[in-house]
C-alpha cells in the first residue's frame, strides 16, 4: 500500500470529519483498519476522471463484529497513479458506528501510556 499512495495523501474517514493528512498518517490508520475488518472483499471497481484527474470508486463488502457492512472507497490518482485522495463511506448507521467504536480502541490502544 505504500507504493499506491502519494507522500502528501488526504485521507477521510467515514466517522470523523477531520481529514488525515500524508502517507504516515494514512499508512497507520489503514494498518488498524484491516485487523477491524472481517471478510472484506472487493465487489466492483468504477473508473472516471473529475477535475482532469484519474478517479477510481472501489465497492466492498465487509463485517465488523455482528454487523455487515458496506463500502466505498474513491480515490483520486495523480499523473503517475498514485492515490492523492482516499475517501471511505459505509452504510448502513449501525455498521458505522460499530466501525467507529472498534476504531476507537485500536486507535486508545495505539497511544502511549
């Protein structure tokens, strides 16, 4: 995953409205959130341009907990493919949260005592 993003990345989460800013950041986010996610799997893949930029929508399915989720992710590549904008949405409400609520404690878990 490294190499497939860009060093100056915005990353957005479905549950916070501030964005993650750079590589690192993102990097150890999506570190967290592929040990939350159970049976995630890619179920399509929609490509476009917006704004002169390659954009590519990602459609997956996944479960946290009891909860079933689904999601996209839509990025937008630069000139040479690498991802600048990574932005995640889930759905349903109850899948969210239970997202967030898992998030919440790798994230408390990951701080310094």
């Amino acid at each position: 995953m490294t190499a497939a993003l860009a060093p100056d990345v915005t990353f957005r989460s479905p549950a916070v409205f501030k964005p993650y800013e750079g590589r690192e950041a993102t990097l150890a986010l999506l570190s967290m959130v592929v040990r939350v996610f159970e049976d995630f799997e890619y179920v399509d893949e929609l490509r476009g341009t917006a704004n002169g930029k390659e954009t590519l929508g990602l459609v997956f399915k996944a479960r946290v907990g009891d909860k079933q989720v689904d999601g996209w992710d839509y990025l937008t590549l630069d000139d040479d493919g690498k991802i600048t904008d990574f932005t995640v949405m889930i759905r349903p409400l109850s899948g969210l949260l239970a997202l967030a609520e898992a998030m919440k404690q790798k994230l408390e878990a990951a701080q310094p005592a």
